[in-house]
C-alpha cells in the first residue's frame, strides 16, 4: 500500500467508494462553524490555501455524486481530475516552506502569459493591471520551483504521492476532447462485413475504469482534509477520518520529502 494511494487489489466497489464520499462530506460538513485558520512560519497563508483546497475538494464530490446518481460517470471523470489536483496541491503545500508563494508565481506567470495574448488579439489590458502582474511576477521569482508550474513535480514532494501521477494521467486522458472520449463512445458492430464502416454509439457510457476513478475520489478526499487536518490543533473529526482511511487501506500520514 502506497501511503496516498490505492493497490489494484483494493480497488473499492462503486457503492462503497460513493459512500465514503458521503461520510467525508458529512464529517466536513458538521464541523465547526467558526474555522480558526493556523499560523505557519509567521503567515496564514498555508493555512488559507488548504482550507480553501479543502472547501472547494468538498464541492467537487457533491458534484460526482449528483452525476454518478444520473448514471454519468464518464462526465465526472474532469471533476475527479481536479479532486486529485486539489489533494496533491494542498498535501505539497501542507508540507513545503513558501509552497504558496511558489503556487502564487505559478499563478502569475499564466496570468503574464494570458495577458500579452489578448493584446496579441487586440483585447483591451489597462495598463495598471499589466504593472500588477508584471510586479508580482518580479517580486515572486525568488520562489520559483519545478512543483510552481507541475502537479507531478508537486507530488514528489510528499511521500507517496508520485504513485498518484499515474491515475491523474488515466483520469486525464478522458478529462480533454480526443480518441479517448471516442473510445468510450463508439463500439465497433461486428454484424457488417467491414466492421470499420458500422459503429454504435453508447450515449451513456459507464467508463472502463469507474471503480478506479471513484476510489481515487475518496482517497484525494482523504489527502486534502489529512493536510487542513495535520495543521490544526483541534481535531474534532481526526479519528472518524482515521477510521475512513482504514477501511480504504490509505495511510493517511502526510510527509514531505
């Protein structure tokens, strides 16, 4: 067992990995109103990034439940992407000195580079707003890093986590238009005497690796509240997680490297 992620042998049913999202969200949902954000190396900016990640992680699989109770699975696979985004992001934050200031110059490098775009394409950019990024991107470059610009760089930051880049890959290839969505799509009818000219369309399709992409769900639901979790002093709902966990066979220990 890989400390962040799932064995093919322990891959979980799609009911019960639909019903360790519903605990986690429960367990989330009946916290404390009045969230005290902790102070890392003199700064609350950790503390805001994963709990933030944490929130929006939260939103994410009450989303891929209400799809998957529609039966789409396959239009759920982006939102899982990002889950998994989310727990590698909050878990190398969680961890790493001037992880946000990275993440920020990450953020402002993209920023630069949609700007000088939509000048390229005559859109209007005033120039306080260029002077903006353009400062923040100066002020940042001390930060900068592999893991600012790469979730595989990110998860190579914490142990564990580089075995969750091979299902981010998976749950990527159907996350972007290309052969992969046709793939899910389109079934070859062998009953015409060239089959290459008779295909069915599957207007619903279930996707190949459903248990896989709803397991991973659950444990990057793990990773990212194990990251708000670890940095608080209070931990009303640590054993319920722990207990979660187990029944996942994830370690839920995270860190860095």
């Amino acid at each position: 067992m890989n400390e962040a992620s799932l064995d093919s042998h322990q891959i979980p049913s799609l009911e019960k990995s639909l019903g360790g999202m519903r605990e986690l969200m429960d367990i989330w949902q009946n916290g404390d109103d009045l969230i005290q954000v902790p102070e890392v190396d003199e700064s609350f900016d950790t503390g805001l990034c994963v709990r933030t990640i944490a929130e929006h992680a939260i939103s994410l699989t009450e989303s891929v439940i209400l799809l998957a109770e529609h039966g789409m699975y396959l239009q759920s696979i982006p939102l899982i992407r990002l889950t998994l985004e989310c727990g590698i992001t909050a878990a190398w934050v969680s961890v790493t000195p001037n992880a946000v200031k990275a993440m920020n110059y990450g953020y402002a490098v993209q920023e630069q580079k949609l700007l000088r775009h939509m000048l390229d394409i005559n859109v209007p950019v005033s120039e306080e707003r260029r002077a903006q990024v353009n400062a923040a991107v100066e002020k940042l470059a001390e930060f900068d890093a592999p893991a600012s610009h790469s979730h595989l760089e990110r998860s190579k930051r914490f142990a564990g986590g580089e075995s969750l880049y091979l299902p981010y890959r998976k749950l990527s290839k159907v996350s972007h238009a290309g052969q992969s969505i046709l793939h899910q799509y389109l079934h070859v009818k062998h009953e015409f005497a060239d089959p290459e000219k008779g295909y069915a369309i599957e207007l619903s399709p279930r996707y190949e690796w459903v248990e896989q992409a709803f397991g991973s769900q659950v444990v990057s639901l793990i990773l990212t509240l194990t990251a708000w979790d670890q940095m608080t002093t209070d931990r009303p709902w640590s054993s319920r997680i722990q207990n979660l966990a187990d029944r996942f066979h994830v370690i839920r220990t995270i860190r860095g490297i």
